[in-house]
C-alpha cells in the first residue's frame, strides 16, 4: 500500500464523475529540477490554445505534493474504448506546443489506464481542493474486491456515502498497483478533521470474529 497526496493545480477542466463505469487516462510528468515556471506558463499556453481552437477533451491537473522531484498527473476520463479512435483537431493544432515550449521542460512522463468502479465510489465532488490516493498491489483479487466493497458498504451506511473514488488499473507494468483510491478533501485543513479510519467503521458494523478474518484476508492480499 502505497499513499501519495495530490494538490490540484491549476483550476480543473474535469469534475470527477462516477455515475457510469468509464476509463480514466492519467499521464504522470516529472519536471525537470528549474523548470517548474516555464512548464507551467507552457501548459498554460497549450490550454489557452486549446480552448481558442475549440477543444471539447476535458482533464484535471494535479501536483504531487510529496515525494520526489516536481511530479504532476494530468487526468480525463473516456466512456469507452472507441474514443481512441477520434482525431481532436485542436489537440493536433496545439501539438507544437508540447513540442517546442512544454517538452524541453519534462524529465520523463508515463502513462496508465484504469477502469472506474462506481458500485463502491462516491458522488463527484465539485469543490475539492485536493486528493488523497492510497495504491494496492494485490496477489488475490476475489478478496480484495470483497473487502473494498464491504468497507464503502459500511462507510456509506455510517455516513451516507463512501469518502473516495475507486479504481482498477488495466494493465501496465508488473510492478505497477491493481487498484487505487483518490478520496477528495476541500482544503489542507480538512486533512485534521478525526474520523474513525475505514478499517474501525468496517469491523464494528461485521462485528469482532468477521473483522478478524477479513484483515487475515487483507493482510493475504495485498
């Protein structure tokens, strides 16, 4: 279990939805050390050419917070597979851009799919500020989907609706998570505000023996 904390960065183009089971594209780019102002006006100047060009792609930019280097996700979303199929002209017209004012600024990029789970995600939040995202690799996905749709059951019964967005990677690198969690927060300081963990909701609402074999099952799986 990995967690990473993202800051959105610039004012979002996307408000994360989760009513249909879609495909999230997310592109993580490391910035060169030094580089950070002149990555950010280039963005800056694809996305004003974008929007002047007619663009209808919608994406969030996030900035890791901690961690290593300057890292930023940039992130859409796709109802389907067809959709890779289509040109986006402006996308094309802007392509100079990425080539001349915001490659020469990027150390190395990369690039995952992943499938939205719904059944287990909660409403979208138009107000967030920032995102917690917590990483799973797992050796037995039965049980892990198990779990993870037990806790958001309880949490939604406690609270009236699961805290996070889930999703399941589709494909990639051996080394790379199977499934991870962004839960959204409105600022820094709602990061203080206590609350039972998910595991403690969890295990009081399938009482003591259950919530034992569960986190054997947890511990099993990831």
């Amino acid at each position: 279990m990995k967690n990473l904390l993202f800051l959105i960065a610039l004012v979002p183009f996307l408000v994360l939805s989760q009513n249909n089971s879609s495909i999230l594209t997310s592109t993580e780019i490391t910035v060169k050390q030094g580089h950070n102002e002149q990555f950010l006006d280039a963005v800056k100047k694809w996305k004003a050419c974008y929007l002047e060009n007619n663009g209808t792609d919608k994406w969030n930019f996030f900035r890791r917070v901690q961690g290593e280097g300057t890292v930023y996700l940039m992130a859409g979303t796709m109802e389907n597979w067809a959709e890779m199929d289509k040109q986006d002209a402006a996308s094309k017209e802007c392509s100079r851009i990425i080539l001349n004012d915001i490659l020469p600024n990027v150390e190395k990029t990369s690039y995952r799919m992943s499938r939205t789970m719904p059944e287990i995600s909660r409403k979208p939040a138009p107000d967030m500020g920032l995102v917690w995202v917590t990483y799973f690799k797992v050796n037995n996905n039965d049980d892990f989907n198990e779990i993870i749709k037990g806790v958001s059951t309880a949490i939604k019964a406690k609270e009236g609706s699961p805290r996070g967005f889930w999703y399941a990677n589709i494909g990639g690198p051996s080394q790379n998570a199977d499934f991870f969690v962004s839960t959204p927060f409105r600022n820094f300081a709602e990061l203080d505000i206590q609350r039972d963990s998910a595991s403690k909701i969890y295990r009081d609402a399938i009482g003591e023996k259950k919530g034992i074999e569960m986190s054997k099952k947890m511990e099993g799986c990831c």
